[in-house]
C-alpha cells in the first residue's frame, strides 16, 4: 500500500499537479447486535481502496478508487486532475496552504485485548446475557445490545515528502430498552445513548463497560419512566451528566469552532458559525469555569491518531479558555486564511472521501466539584441524564435537547424520576450560566460515532471529554404534555 | 458502472460457492461526481466510486451477514465463508422464517444514459452561471450539484436475479447575505430536467425578501408550509411511524389506531416507489418488487410497509422496502406521495390573516416517537403572513410541535407537489404549528 501512494503522488505531479496527497486504508469492522432474545445482526465487513487528492491550476480535485492495480490508480490521478482543472473554471483564486513540516512516522493506536482475537461466541454470550436481563419486565418492548470494532490501517504520502504509517483500533458496545405503554415510549440506554460507549481501545472497553451488570436497572428505570412525573417547566439550576455533556460539547462548541466552517464551506449543509475570526481572543463564549481543547492526543479518544488526514502532526489546542473563545479547529488551507499553522484536524470518513476539518477529541477540563457537591448546592433543579434528541441552528446558537432520563433536586437531594426532559438555549447564555464542572474523578472520554458533515455526508468518530457539569439558569420542559 | 453482465457474475459465482442453507447477494455500485461551491466558487469538487458486496447467509434460523468492496472472486468468496462461519456461531433467530423467493419485477425508467456521462466541465460551468445570478443581486451563493449512478443487483439462491442502474441529479442552492438568506433545491433522475438558473432565480429572491428580520414571539401561529419544509416532516412520521417493525414493537403513533381517524381527512399518504413522478426504483435490497402501499387514506391510518422479515411475521409478503441487512429498525418507505389539494402557494397566503410562511426546516430531530413530538429551525427564508400578505421576513425559528397534530389542523393543500428527496409533497397551510423559541 506504502507503494501504491506514492505511486499516485509522483503520477499527479507528473500529470501537472502542483501539489498532490493519497491516502490508501484497509478497514475490518465487526459487528454484533442482539435484539429481544435473537441474534439479529452479525455482520463482517471488509473494504480497501486509495483516494487521491490534487491541486491543478490552483484549485482542489479529488477521485478514488477501489481497484489497486496501477492503471486504475492512475485513472484516479487523471480523473481528479481533469475534476481540478474544470473547478478552476469557477474558483475564487488559487488555493494557498500553509506550510507544513514533512512527516515520515508510523504510530499504532494502544490496546490491551485484540477484540478480534476474542472469541464470537463469547461476545455473542455477553450481548444475550446483557439483553435476557434487560428484557425481563412486561412492558419492555426492545431490548438491544450491540458491540462494534473496527480496525483500519492507513498509508498516507504526499508531494510534499510525507510518508505516514497508522494502525487504529476501536471498540464499543451498547444496550437499549425500549418501554411502551398505550401513549408512552421510552428508552434506556447504557452507557450512553446515540450508539454507545466507544474508544480507540480494545476488547477491554467492552469488558469495563460490563453490560450484563447494568441490564436489569436500565430496563427499571425505562420502564418507571412511563408513569414518571413530567418534566417541570420554567427555568431553574440544571446539572447535566457526562454523556449528555459530550453532546452539548460536540453541537454548540465542537461544530461552530470548525473553520471551514466558519469560512461558509459548510453553508450548503449544516450552516456556518457564530464564532467569526472577529471574536478570536476577547469573546465571552462562557463562563470562567469553561476550559474546552481540542486534543488528537489524549489516549484512548476516537479523535485520537498520530496525524492527520493532511500529514499534520496530532495537537492539543485550547478552544475556550477560562471562558474565552481562544481558538479554532483547522487544516492547512483553513489556517492559512488566518496566518496561522493547521491544528491538523482534518480527516475523512473513509479512502473514498475527502477530508474535511473534523473535531479530534474536543473535551471540556475537569473542574474540582464532585457530583454530589453540585447536588448539595442546588434548592430546586434538575439533574439531566442520557441524550434523547438533539437540534441546533445553522449558526450554532438556539439549541434544544431532550433527555433520556432526568431527576428532580430539592434542597440539594436528588428527588422524583422525571420523565421526556427537555432544556433549551443559546449557546453563550448557556455557557455563562455555567458554574460547577465536575472533577477528574467524574470525568471520562466519551465517543461520538454519527458526527455527520460535508456533501456527501460523512459520518465521524470523535471524542468528548466531559464531566456533569451545572448550569445555573436555563430553561427546561418546552412542549410539556405531561 | 457495472453491467449487468458484470453484476450478474459477482452474484452468481457467491451463490455457486455458498453452501449455506440460504444465500443472499447484494452488489452495490455507487459512483458520484459532485462539486460543491460557497462564497459564489467551487471549494470541493470530487468523485467517489465503490461497489460494496453484501451477502447475508442462513444455517437454518442461524444469519450470518459479510461485506466486502473487493469483486475479485476469491474475495467475493472469503465474504461468504465468513458469513458462513459467522452464522455457526450464532444463536438461531426463532423468528427468521426464510428469504424471500423470486416475484416477477416491475420495469421502471430511472437510468439516463446522459445524466451518467455528465462531465465536471459543465458542472463548474452551472456553479458560474448560478452564482452570476446571486452576484446579480449583491448575494452569495453556496450550494453543490451531484450526479450519481447507483447499480443495484440482487441474487439469492432461491432464485432471485435482479439488477437496476438509477441516475440521480441534485442541485441545492443557497444565496446569502449579511443577515438574511434563500434556498431553493431541485433533484430528478434525469439531469436535463434540473432547472438550476430557475433554482438559483428562486433562492435569489427569497434572500433579498429576508433582509432585515424581525422578531417573533414565539407560540401557536398557522403555518404555510413549502414543500421543503412539508417534506421534511413527511420524512420524519415515516421513520417514526409507517414501517412495519415499528408497529410490531409498540413503538409507532399508528398502534392500534388502524382504520380510524388518525389527522385531517385531507391528508393521504402512500408510497409508490414505480410512480415515475418521484425517484422510482424497481426493488428493495431483497429483490423484491416495489409495491404501493396507502399508509393514510383521507385521514385514516390504512397500512405500513413490510420487508420480508416482518412480513413473515404477519404472515404477509414483503412490500418491496428491505434495507441493506442487518437492519434491525426494519423497512422504511422512500417512495413518499403526499396527495394534493386545489390551492396555488399564493391562494395560502391570501387566506392567512396571521401566520408564518417557512420555506424549510434545519436539524430536525424527535422528541418523542410516539407521539411524532419534533423539534427544529426554520432556515433560508421564514416570512410573517397578516392580512393575506408577506408582511415582513422573520428570524429564524424554533418549532416544537406533534407531527400529527399538525396534520390534524390541515386547512389547505397546494396544487403542485414538489420532489423533495424521498418524497413528493405539496406545499400545506396548517391552522396551528407551534414556535416554542
């Protein structure tokens, strides 16, 4: 594969390229699902395939292919170069890119247990167990559980001298129930919602998550949701949990510091951004308690690798520092229009697509209050867990989730099950109300596996480092039927 | 693109090689061109190719599913002994029942040899044109325009052999400015049908009518709804409610709720994937046939659609809407129809005294399944209506609002349906929607 990149680059630049990168990746994907009590999904995928991307008369083209003999790499090379040179027909100036140290490295994602060296039957035992459990009332109406592990491997080169070796390892797993009633429907998930629990990890991520252990109250608690109280509504102190953080972070901090986006690449999709290279360095994005980073570097993170999709090397930036926005998430071409180098998060779905600026692993630092601290400070609130729903505008503003679960805080003690939660805001408001961030105890690097952006769309994995954290005013229970 | 003869190669040297009980190919072929332009200039310009092979085995009640983008023979074969080995060490599936067999397919035109050979000359060549016209008006424009062929075969060892190529042609537009913004979107299976100066013209004028936002206070307004923004919540009850696993798992606003009065008797919803005046597809991802299939009748709730999975479970047959399996959310109508009424987009407007014009919607997203409780924006063009008029364009909104008590209030349908991705909707005037911020 090291060979066949190359191979692209020196034909590109042969064929006129002024600048070219190829990116060949091999991917195996395994996943497992149980639904109530059946084995409903065990499927093994395998893809390879070399994508090309090239600068001719100043502008961007790309094209990939499947086929890994040297005469369909080298149609790919001419069909992006062709794509190149018509764009330029209608491009706004030559594409500049800031410069870029050459990198040749090989780096390998750490892990402890192969996951697919772990037997299927013994996965498959785990999903079963996890899902008898979980179905064991009446009223549940589906019960899931998953697992999902995916290895790639990926040979990167560029004209500019880069050589790049990477091997990354994922690994993740779920369980679901499902409750129904005449008019109610409510869903549990453990550990997380979305599509679970996922990290760059091994087979010991599934052994920590324990998802058998956390059946049977999972299943209880969706099934006491449906005679819950409703959610209150009015505005009051809110103390939201971790996963539930990870996507507040990923929808109104992760997005709108995107600088393609910023720059309006994203309009004809999911919008642009409040954050505009005007506020860099003095905008109040929240309170002095906000401490968000991007960091390609943490361990274990599903935006977690040695270098980007560009060759740049994985960093650690500061997005918001104690409540000022500080900083964006770039690549090279993006960085440049600000004078600035690539944050090196640019990164593609998979050898058929382009890369796009994407979050790494965007985590808002642990503060120092334990969660029963937050709890203790609150007369009447409510503590907010697992997401249900999500929606945010084009500019990254009005947002509103809905949770899974939620509980009243009367006089700092966790009270009534609440059920179909909802809360709403403006992302600055929101984030200046901001007053507790749990500490590292209550901290953990939560993955995001459906980030979805770009035309066509691809779906990204990322992280979010998040703790419960407190909100002191915000606005819960719109459209309460009770 | 991939032959028949081609697909039909791939398909039956799988089958030979498998010794499963039951097997079942899919080769799928997608190529896509698309140039993607903003601030009035193409910024991404790509084309992606690749052919998945999808085999799905069973031992008995034992499913074993294996994928592959390699088509050479040999590794075609490694997909299936994997599924093979996968399905030994499941449990059995009680429920599955079989495969489906062969049904006589239907001949529908949704391939355009001309929209297959578009060229990325004259793609650049729209997105100048196109943005010309919002420079006309001092405006921006974003947006991207794709052509793909999607080649679908399907073979399983109870004799299915099915094969389709589909063009698709997308175009979407959005102009700006400082602080408004239009949107107007076209999409067909032939490319000489996309109108993208008239597209452009629309969006055009919507944004220069948004300049200058007011306010609203947000609660209960009539709504005209355009098709972008009809469809999208047409989109969304289908998901949440017309499939046949939904209901079979208690989950969907139409449980025990068959034949009666579920909205406005105004309101008829079928999906139709052969009805040429949508994106028509001959066949689902098991072979099986594309069948109407009337989910709400004047009002009524009729019916939903089945996969052969679920439909075994009914003791049904399949209605021709199997996604790529494993799918454990079951089949999903893509072929929506939305039926018309007798009222022009401007004949809505006059009959308003007070309400809010949205051209479509942005992130939307359920609340609550069962009750299709939804929440979103509006985007790109969202007018204050009084006294029969646009009296003045509108911040965007956020709505939080029952899909079906929306539909419920329905007081007027548009004339003209609009193809709006998998679904074809006319614009609707709804005597209540709520804007909850």
């Amino acid at each position: 594969m090291r060979d066949l990149v190359r191979l692209a680059v020196d034909h590109a630049l042969e064929r006129g390229a002024t600048y070219a990168d190829a990116r060949a990746i091999t991917r195996e994907v395994e996943t497992l699902e149980v639904k109530n009590g059946a084995v409903a999904g065990a499927a093994s995928e395998t893809e390879s395939g070399i994508g090309v991307r090239v600068i001719a008369r100043g502008a961007w083209g790309f094209a990939a292919t499947a086929d890994l003999d040297r005469a369909a790499i080298e149609r790919a090379v001419e069909t992006a170069l062709r794509i190149a040179r018509a764009g330029a027909r209608a491009s706004a100036g030559e594409v500049e890119l800031a410069a870029a140290p050459a990198a040749r490295a090989s780096w390998k994602s750490q892990f402890q247990v192969d996951p697919f060296q772990v037997p299927l039957d013994e996965k498959v035992r785990v999903l079963l167990e996890a899902d008898r459990l979980a179905h064991s009332l009446p009223e549940v109406k589906v019960s899931m559980a998953s697992m999902r592990f995916q290895r790639e491997h990926k040979f990167f080169a560029s004209s500019e001298g880069s050589d790049l070796e990477q091997e990354r390892l994922e690994s993740g797993g779920q369980l679901s129930v499902t409750a129904a009633s005449a008019e109610e429907l409510q869903e549990r998930s453990y550990p997380s919602a979305l599509d679970g629990f996922h990290a760059a990890r091994g087979y010991e991520v599934i052994r920590e998550i324990n998802l058998p252990a956390a059946a049977e109250k999972t299943a209880k608690q969706a099934v006491d949701l449906l005679t819950a109280k409703p959610c209150p509504s009015g505005e009051m102190p809110i103390l939201i949990e971790g996963s539930q953080m990870a996507l507040q972070i990923h929808e109104s901090c992760g997005h709108p510091t995107e600088l393609d986006r910023v720059f309006g690449a994203e309009t004809s999709y999911a919008g642009t951004s409040f954050l505009t290279p005007d506020k860099l360095g003095h905008f109040r994005y929240g309170s002095e308690k906000v401490n968000l980073v991007a960091d390609a570097t943490a361990p274990g993170g599903l935006g977690t690798f040695g270098y980007d999709d560009e060759g740049v090397a994985a960093q650690k930036t500061d997005l918001v520092r104690e409540g000022i926005f500080r900083g964006y998430l770039s690549s090279r071409e993006t960085a440049q229009r600000l004078g600035q180098a690539s944050g090196g998060t640019m990164r593609a779905e998979a050898w058929n697509h382009i890369p796009l600026v994407r979050m790494t692993n965007v985590n808002l630092e642990p503060g120092d209050w334990s969660l029963e601290e937050m709890i203790e400070d609150v007369g009447k609130g409510l503590y907010l867990e697992t997401t249900r729903s999500w929606s945010i505008d084009d500019q990254r503003l009005n947002f509103q989730f809905a949770t899974q679960a939620a509980w009243e805080i009367e006089d700092g003690s966790l009270g009534a099950l609440v059920r179909n939660a909802t809360y709403q805001g403006v992302t600055p408001d929101f984030w200046g109300s901001c007053d507790a961030v749990g500490n590292a105890k209550t901290w953990r690097l939560w993955g995001v596996v459906n980030c979805a952006k770009g035309e066509p769309v691809q779906l990204m994995h990322v992280g979010h480092g998040a703790a419960p954290t407190r909100f002191s005013r915000v606005r819960v229970g719109v459209l309460q039927h009770g | 693109m991939r032959s028949r003869e081609d697909v039909l190669e791939i398909l039956e040297a799988a089958l030979r090689h498998s010794r499963a009980d039951q097997t079942e190919v899919v080769v799928w072929n997608r190529e896509l061109q698309l140039t993607r332009f903003a601030n009035s200039a193409i910024h991404q310009n790509l084309a992606e190719s690749n052919t998945q092979v999808r085999v799905r085995v069973a031992l008995g009640k034992r499913l074993g599913h294996a994928v592959t983008n390699r088509t050479e023979a040999a590794e075609v074969a490694q997909a299936v002994d994997r599924a093979i080995a996968l399905a030994r060490l499941v449990e059995p599936n009680k429920e599955f029942v079989s495969l489906p067999a062969p049904a006589p397919l239907p001949e529908v035109r949704a391939f355009f040899a001309a929209t297959a050979a578009s060229e990325p000359e004259s793609r650049a060549d729209v997105v100048a044109r196109v943005a010309g016209i919002a420079q006309k008006g001092n405006c921006e424009a974003a947006g991207s325009l794709s052509v793909s062929v999607d080649v679908l075969g399907v073979g399983s060892s109870l004799g299915i052999r099915a094969y389709q190529p589909v063009t698709q042609a997308q175009f979407t537009m959005i102009v700006t400015d400082s602080d408004a913004s239009g949107f107007a979107q076209a999409v067909s299976r032939d490319l000489s049908k996309l109108d993208c100066s008239a597209a452009a013209e629309t969006a055009l004028r919507k944004c220069l009518d948004s300049r200058r936002p007011a306010n609203l206070t947000p609660g209960e307004y009539a709504v005209v709804l355009e098709p972008a923004a009809m469809g999208e919540l047409i989109l969304f009850l289908a998901y949440l409610g017309f499939g046949a696993t939904v209901v079979q798992e208690d989950r969907s606003f139409l449980c025990g709720r068959f034949g009666t009065q579920v909205m406005s008797e105004q309101v008829s919803i079928w999906d139709d994937g052969l009805d040429a005046r949508g994106l028509p597809l001959a066949f689902d991802f098991e072979g099986m046939p594309k069948r109407r299939v009337d989910l709400i009748e004047r009002g009524v709730a009729r019916g939903v659609v089945y996969d052969s999975y679920s439909a075994h479970k009914e003791k049904k047959t399949s209605t021709g809407h199997a996604l790529p399996a494993p799918n454990t959310w079951g089949p999903i109508p893509t072929n929506l129809f939305m039926a018309t009424g007798a009222s022009s987009l401007r004949e809505m407007i006059e009959g308003t005294e007070r309400g809010v014009l949205v051209t479509r919607f942005h992130y939307v997203n359920p609340i609550h399944e069962k009750r299709t409780d939804v929440t979103g924006m509006t985007r790109d063009g969202t007018f204050l209506i009084e006294a029969g008029r646009i009296a003045r364009p509108l911040r965007n909104l956020r709505f939080t609002q029952s899909i079906v008590e929306a539909l419920s209030g329905v007081d007027l349908l548009g004339s003209e349906a609009e193809v709006v991705g998998e679904c074809t909707v006319p614009a609707v005037k709804l005597r209540r929607f709520r804007f909850s911020s």
